[in-house]
C-alpha cells in the first residue's frame, strides 16, 4: 500500500502534471537535433514551463510555503519552517541530446530538514516516492536498498564535472581508487534517478560532489526510508549545504565513504575494504 498522505497526493499530483509537458516537450526534441540552431533554446523553454506548472500547483495546495527551485531561485514563504526544493528537470543534457532519462524532483524541508520527496521518471512513468517514518516506494511497491555487503559485489553510480568546472583531477582520483574496488561504475547522467535507483536496490552506492539541493533533497529522504545511509563525502550531515554526497546501502555505505575520502576502512587499509 503506497503513501496517500495529503502532502504526499499534493507532491504527486504536481509532478504528475509537470510530466504530461516534458513528454510533449521531449517528442520534439529528436526532430530539432538536425537543425543548424539545435534543441538548446527549446529545452530551457521545456524546463521553464515545467517548472511554473510545479510552481503553480504547489502555490496552490501549500500558499504559504516558501519554495527553493533551480530556475526561479529563492522564494521566501509565510512559513519559514516549511519550504518547497524543485529541480523541474533532472538530467537536463540527456533531455537535449534526446536520451529518455531524466526526472522531475520534488523535496519538502521541514527547518531545513528533508522531510518527503517525490522523484518522477515520466518516460518510464516510474514514482519513486517517501515520507518519513512511511517508507519508500516505487508506484505501488515498496523500496528496499540491496543487501550487498562486500564492495567487490557492488554496482556504484556516480557523476562527473561538466566542463568547465572545477574537481576533474579530484574526480579522476576517486574514480581510480573506486574502480579498483568494486564490480562496475555508471554515470547516467541524473543525479535524482542515481539516489532513487540506490533506494531500489539498483545501485549498491552512489557519490557525487558540487551538486545542488534541488539535485538531490528528494532522493536523500527516499534513500533513507528504503533502509539506506546518505551523508557528505567527509561524513558530515550538511549535505544541501555542502553539495557533496555519498549514499548505499546500510553494509556499504560507510566502505564507500572511507573508500573515497582517501579514508583507511576500520580494521585495515583501503586494499581490505570489501573483502572483510
């Protein structure tokens, strides 16, 4: 039996009517890839339009809530303990090239506390959805991080710098140590979706620096109520704030953390760890 809270229907059925756009949009995109000017202009209009349908509805169930979002920025609320976090379109440079990954993110921080969130796959119209002390879920069924306990075993999802930013060396760095550890890494290319897929046991653990809190506020609470451990990279508990995360399951989470952070894993070195 999935989540009918109120908050949870209001959540839902926002991301739900955001999707119906992004699906139009997206059907156009794979014409637009042959024209001189490209799908660039065209996508930021998708994102935008998204963004105002989740922005609208939400204002409308929830008026005095205050709203976080990647396009619009801050926007204060009467209620200063609860505030909106949206990311209208995860894995906005899949949506570009034509590739049917990404998603719409929802969270609700409670002081600054992830409380819900609502990750949408409109392509393959997966809900991933949680609300504290009510589980994880994934349209009707419920969520559970895998039972991996050896990094050996593992299936790790990560992201890598866009050009131009800052944290290519560092990234090559852990990439290295990580690769020599565990059985296969992926980069897909939306954040939202990695935290989602470690809630449902798809992924074993996932990293990733400079992120955003609109990238990552839903998938942190939906990982935490399917039975996984999310942190920052150094172990602290900032994690919008720091815009550096680890998660995994609640065997591997820990492994991995110390496994990148250059760490030595409790009882030997970093050439033990998965193999206790």
């Amino acid at each position: 039996m999935t989540i009918r809270t109120p908050i949870m229907n209001v959540m839902t059925g926002a991301a739900r009517k955001a999707a119906r756009v992004l699906r139009r949009d997206f059907g156009e995109v794979e014409a637009l890839q042959v024209s001189r000017k490209g799908p660039a202009d065209f996508v930021s209009a998708a994102d935008q339009r998204a963004e105002q349908i989740l922005f609208d509805e939400l204002k409308r169930a929830r008026p005095h809530y205050g709203f976080l979002m990647e396009e619009r920025g801050q926007v204060e609320g009467e209620d200063r303990d609860h505030r909106w976090i949206v990311d209208p379109l995860d894995g906005t440079t899949n949506f570009l090239h034509g590739l049917p990954h990404f998603a719409i993110s929802i969270g609700l921080a409670r002081e600054d506390d992830i409380v819900a969130g609502v990750v949408y796959d409109p392509i393959r119209d997966e809900l991933f959805m949680a609300e504290r002390g009510q589980g994880a879920w994934v349209n009707d069924k419920r969520l559970r991080v895998s039972a991996r306990t050896h990094l050996r075993d593992a299936l790790i999802a990560t992201g890598i710098p866009f050009h131009g930013c800052e944290g290519h060396e560092r990234f090559q760095s852990e990439l290295a140590r990580v690769m020599g550890e565990v059985a296969g890494v992926r980069r897909f290319g939306a954040a939202a979706l990695d935290l989602a897929y470690v809630a449902a046991g798809r992924y074993d653990g996932f990293w990733e620096r400079n992120l955003k809190p609109w990238d990552i506020a839903a998938g942190v609470v939906i990982v935490r109520e399917a039975g996984g451990a999310v942190t920052e990279i150094s172990g602290g508990s900032d994690i919008l704030g720091a815009g550096s995360i680890v998660a995994g399951s609640a065997g591997l989470h820990d492994p991995l953390r110390r496994l990148l952070a250059g760490e030595p894993a409790a009882g030997g070195g970093l050439e033990r760890l998965g193999h206790r």
